[in-house]
C-alpha cells in the first residue's frame, strides 16, 4: 500500500495565506489539513489543495472586503445561470473531492458578470453546468451547458463502449441489444473484445457456468 507524499510547504505564500504548519490530519487518502497565517493576523486552518490552487485565498477576510465595498447588485440573481454559478464556487471551495483534487474556476468566475459574459444563461431549467474534462477546472474553455443525460454519460464511473462507429454507455447498449448491463460489464472485465460481448446472445439460464451460452436459430 503506497503512503501520501508529503511536500513541506512551510513559509510559502498563497494569496493571502502563509503555510505555517502541518496539521497532520488528512482531509482523505491523498490531502493533509494545514495551518495558514492569514495577512490580517488570523490563523485558519484548510485543506491544502483549496489554498494552492487559489479556491481558497484568505480566512475569510477577503469575501468581508468585497461584501463591504458595496458592489454595485448586477439585477441579475433572477437568471437560471446564478443559481448555476453559485452552486460551481459552492463545489470547489467545499466539496471534499473538488477540494482534494484541487478543482477550482478561473479568476474572471469570482464574479457573476464574468461567468454570464462566457457561457451565457442557462438554456432550460433541464441544463446544468458541466465540465468537458472531469479532471480539469471551471473555466470557458472546460465547460458547457448539458442536459442530465449528457452529464449522466461524462460522469468518471461511466462506461462508454464503441462499436459499429457509435460511442454509448453500457447502459444505452444493454437497452438497446436487449441485454443485461452488468453482463457486458462483466464480459468486459474478463477480457472480451467489445464486439464479442455486445454480440453475443443472452447467458442460457440453464447453463451451470459463465461463458456457456444458448444459440437457438
């Protein structure tokens, strides 16, 4: 079983926080908790990949600043896109597996304007902001407005299969042939070609072993 690699940040700066200390609690298998020096005089603690990547950049004096400068209200909290774009800043700031992994959003997505200025409002209430490449961060180029069934088929845990010059899930094949999905897996694993184990018939309900298939004409 491999350990977690331990990088010493200590000293080094991110925005406003100043690693100080290792706290040595992990947040999960592969990120530690560490103590930061906020520049106000505050210390914090948080996940160590929320403040490398930029997710998190102070103690929370910050957000307070720019709540008290008093921006000018956009009018635009109405959109089917706000909810959207509150929801991504909620994900990558908290969210234990964004946090971990370090997915955060641009620098021009800290503000509604700029989100609204890339994707535009959302197209239905059917639509969700998703991400292209699952491993990468919110960002114009990364992200797109799709339906549950678009976002269903981009998940990590998604099989895709292609064959006959069609890219589908697992599950739109087994829909669509009349088979079991969790057969296709199965034959998959044991390391049929795509072709053998979407082709071939049905397991015979009668046949004592995996693999001893019925043919009948």
């Amino acid at each position: 079983m491999s350990s977690i690699r331990v990088t010493d940040y200590t000293g080094q700066k991110f925005n406003r926080l100043t690693a100080v200390r290792n706290t040595g609690n992990k947040t999960n298998s592969r990120s530690y908790l560490w103590e930061f020096s906020c520049d106000c005089g505050r210390k914090t603690i948080c996940p160590m990949p929320a403040v490398k990547f930029g997710s998190i950049k102070s103690c929370g004096c910050l957000k307070k600043e720019i709540k008290r400068k008093g921006r000018p209200t956009h009018g635009k909290s109405h959109l089917l896109a706000y909810r959207s774009w509150q929801a991504m800043k909620s994900r990558c700031l908290s969210h234990p597996s964004y946090v971990s992994n370090g997915i955060t959003y641009c620098e021009k997505w800290e503000s509604f304007e700029g989100f609204l200025e890339d994707m535009g409002n959302r197209p239905s209430p059917k639509h969700s902001l998703g991400r292209i490449d699952n491993n990468g961060n919110y960002c114009k180029e990364n992200c797109r407005w799709a339906t549950s069934y678009t976002q269903n088929i981009n998940k990590r845990n998604t099989v895709i299969l292609e064959f006959d010059g069609r890219r589908l899930p697992v599950s739109e094949w087994a829909l669509e042939l009349g088979l079991n999905r969790e057969t296709i897996k199965a034959r998959i694993k044991i390391g049929w070609s795509v072709e053998k184990a979407l082709t071939t018939p049905k397991i015979d309900p009668k046949s004592p072993r995996l693999g001893t298939y019925s043919f009948k004409s």
